[in-house]
C-alpha cells in the first residue's frame, strides 16, 4: 500500500478575537498539539473511502465509509460524515482529480488534544485535508465553515504569528513571542466548548459602532502585548483588550463572570465563553493550580504545556490527576 502523512498545528488566539474577521492585527499562538493524518490506497474494482477517527486516547471516535463518485454515504450517515462529505465535495470542487483513481483509501485521523477542548480540530482538517488535495486551505475553509483564516495559518506555522485578514486574502507574518515571564501564564480550560461558527454568525449580525476605531486600538495593544517585557505591562494589555471587547459586544468580561477574586489577570482567547483562557499569576504554581481546581476548573496548562515543543499529554494528565485529589484532599 502506499500511505501519505499529513500534520497540522492547533491554534490559540491570544489577540484580536471577533474583530480579526474584520483585520484586525492578531497575534495567534499555534499549539504544540494537532492533529496527524494518514492516508493509504489499495487497488479496487468498486473503490470506496473508509475514514476512522481516533481522539487522544486512541480510541475511534468517529467512523464513515463514502463512495468515490459523488461521495455519497454509504455507511455512518451521522452530524459529524454529513460535514466531512461537505468538505470532501468542496475538495473536489477545487480539484476535479482528487480521488478518481480506482483505488480503496483509507484514512485515519489522530487527534493529540481532546476533542472538547477546541484547539482546532476542524481547522488541522481542513488543513489536511487541502494538503493531501493540493488546494487551497483557505478557499476550503471560506467555502465550508467560513472563518478569519487564522487557524489555518497556524496549522502549517511553527510558531506565533500576526495575523490579519485583507480585501486581498490572509496575511501574517512569523514573530519571536516567548516572554520573560512565560512561567507566570497558564491556561485554563472553562469546561465547556465554544462552537465558533454560531459565535461568529453571531458577531456578523451585529451593528457594532465605531468598529474601524476599535480595531485600530486593537491593533495598538496587540502590538504592545508582543512587545512587552515585564508582566504588569502584560496584564495592564489583557485588562484593556478584555475591556474593550466586552464593551463593543456588550458582554461580561470573564474574570467577572467566573472569576471575581482572582489575584491575576484573565482574557478569554478566541469565541467568548468557552475554551480556554489566558491567566497571569505572581504566585506560586501549587497556589494558582489549588485556585482554579477549587473554583471548578481542574484542567490548567502552563506555557510550556501549550506553546512549546514536547508536551506530554500523558504525564499531564497524570501529574493533573494527582494535584487535584491534592487539592482535594487539602480542602
């Protein structure tokens, strides 16, 4: 047989939020953690597409079977194949030859993150999947799921970008962002996942004022955040940004909803209201971990864990099991 590979990033926005669909300069963080494909071929008379998805913990979470002429379903026709089959018809859309050969192929997806935790399962396909077609990522994704671009710029980068979407298509450039102050961020996930094409169907229907002045000030403090070299400036950034996005959307800011007497600063990053969000500490890890486990939020990442290289998704989840029966056991 013969197999093909393909890998994408995961994505966090750090700056820009909602207003990058409209250029906004953001500054996107791709995670350590992706998603893998591999694709494999076998001669066939009759060919067919099998697709297995595998989570994190190597268990198949999703399983189809598609036809090759018009990628009818022909076994699972579930939420999840009825979406797929959209992306593998925008596909070939953009590339009349893609799977014409008379060949079974077999695809499985691997995801190095919980599905639930929103760091881009669907863009690291989407980016994938246009790989392995030899078309666009950009124009599969406007054309399925819409979208800034963002993600997908991050699932082929190697590190943090600033990122901005034009009237002539996504532009970003690769930046240096490793702060001196990368042990005192964290993230933490809020235990829920945003679904981030209702938030942005939500977003575009707003009549937001003033929304040229806005992403102008935004523009200035993503600029500032990347620059800064010392955590108060950091979280004097994160206080303005939030504020100014909760302002324009006439939301609350989640430090307000979620966590009112926290020492430190909190953003939300991306869709308000679900994922993750950025946090500051000055204290100690053990005191910041007992904080957010005690409030309700047991999954709490460091910097490292997220941003940079060799992150170990079993000795995470071990080490965080066992501050939180800790925590527990202290409370």
């Amino acid at each position: 047989m013969n197999s093909q590979y393909y890998y994408g990033h995961g994505k966090l926005l750090l700056t820009g939020e909602y207003f990058v669909l409209d250029g906004a300069h953001s500054l996107a963080l791709p995670t350590k953690m992706g998603q893998k494909m591999n694709v494999t071929y076998k001669r066939s008379s009759s060919p067919k597409l099998f697709w297995k998805g595998v989570d994190v913990n190597n268990e198949v979470w999703f399983q189809c079977t598609f036809e090759l002429w018009h990628f009818n379903i022909v076994e699972n026709d579930s939420e999840a194949a009825v979406i797929l089959q959209k992306i593998l018809r925008q596909a070939r859309k953009q590339n009349i030859h893609f799977l014409r050969d008379e060949m079974d192929v077999y695809v499985e997806t691997s995801l190095e993150f919980p599905l639930e935790w929103g760091l881009g399962s669907s863009s690291t396909l989407l980016y994938n999947i246009a790989q392995w077609a030899y078309i666009s990522p950009f124009e599969l994704q406007d054309k399925t799921f819409d979208g800034s671009g963002y993600d997908i710029a991050c699932a082929q980068s190697m590190g943090p970008i600033i990122y901005s979407k034009t009237s002539k298509g996504p532009t970003w450039k690769s930046v240096s962002f490793s702060p001196l102050f990368k042990e005192n961020l964290y993230f933490v996930y809020l235990n829920q996942k945003q679904n981030s094409r209702k938030a942005i169907a939500h977003y575009n229907s707003m009549n937001i004022e003033n929304k040229h002045e806005i992403i102008k000030k935004l523009n200035v403090i993503t600029k500032n955040i990347h620059e800064s070299i010392d955590l108060k400036e950091f979280e004097d950034c994160l206080y303005e940004h939030e504020t100014i996005i909760s302002q324009a959307l006439d939301l609350p800011r989640v430090k307000d909803t979620h966590f009112a007497n926290y020492w430190g600063a909190v953003k939300s990053l991306g869709a308000w209201g679900g994922d993750f969000v950025l946090v500051t500490s000055d204290r100690s890890i053990e005191e910041t971990r007992k904080y957010f486990m005690e409030s309700g939020f047991p999954t709490i990442l460091t910097y490292e864990d997220m941003i940079t290289e060799n992150f170990d998704f079993d000795n995470f989840m071990k080490n965080n099991k066992e501050a939180n029966n800790h925590a527990q056991a202290t409370q």
